[in-house]
C-alpha cells in the first residue's frame, strides 16, 4: 500500500460530489463496521459513515464551498497512518480549517478506526 495514495483517496472522499461514489469509497476504504470519531461524534458501520461525511460535504463543500487538501507528508508506523489535513477554499491561500487525521488500518488495508482531530487555526490561537 501506498500511504500518500491511500491519505489521498481518503481526503478525495470528503470532497465527493456523487452520492454513489462516495458510498463506494467509504466501502473501499473502512471495515463494514470501521468507525470514524471526531469531538464527541462516532460513525460506525457504512451506512453511519456516509451520513457523517455526506454531511460534512453538503456543509463545508457544497453549500460554503471549501474543499478538503492534504497538507505535508503521510506518516506510516506498523497498522496505521497520520497525516493532516487543510479545509481551504479553492485558489486561496487562507486555510479555514485543519486536522489530524489518526487511521488505525485492518490486515486487509482497510480503516478499522479514524481519530479526526480538529486542531486551532493560525489566525484563531
């Protein structure tokens, strides 16, 4: 597996229009019953997961129009993968937002855990 293939295909998903592709990915990347947290939200299972990331794409993507980019290098240590990320509006240089994403990965490749962490802004610490 390629870490910075996989971070990248995980971050292409919160930006996914298509209803059905985003089902497919989340297939594609999480253990039917892998979870997702972040705050003091959970998402386990498929169907979960796509309500939380089809919510988080109607609000920031669709309806404020942000897009979700890698920022910096992946980090792979044994069955799991870090890297952050930046919540960015197209052809800005401002990030509005970013994270720390924390996968814990099945023998099979796929996310048996995602730790979401939002982190402060520069301009709000």
């Amino acid at each position: 597996m390629n870490p910075e293939a996989f971070a990248d295909r995980y971050i292409a998903l919160w930006n996914e229009p298509d209803p059905v592709q985003r089902e497919a990915s989340i297939a594609a990347l999480w253990l039917p019953d892998g979870s997702h947290h972040v705050r003091t939200q959970q998402a386990q299972g498929h169907e979960a997961l796509a309500r939380r990331v089809t919510g988080a794409y109607e609000k920031n993507v669709r309806d404020l129009g942000f897009c979700f980019r890698r920022a910096g290098a992946v980090q792979a240590l044994h069955d799991s993968l870090m890297f952050h990320w930046h919540m960015v509006r197209p052809g800005q240089p401002q990030v509005e937002a970013l994270g720390l994403e924390f996968l814990r990965l099945s023998a099979d490749g796929r996310i048996a855990t995602d730790y979401q962490f939002i982190l402060p802004t520069p301009a709000a610490s």
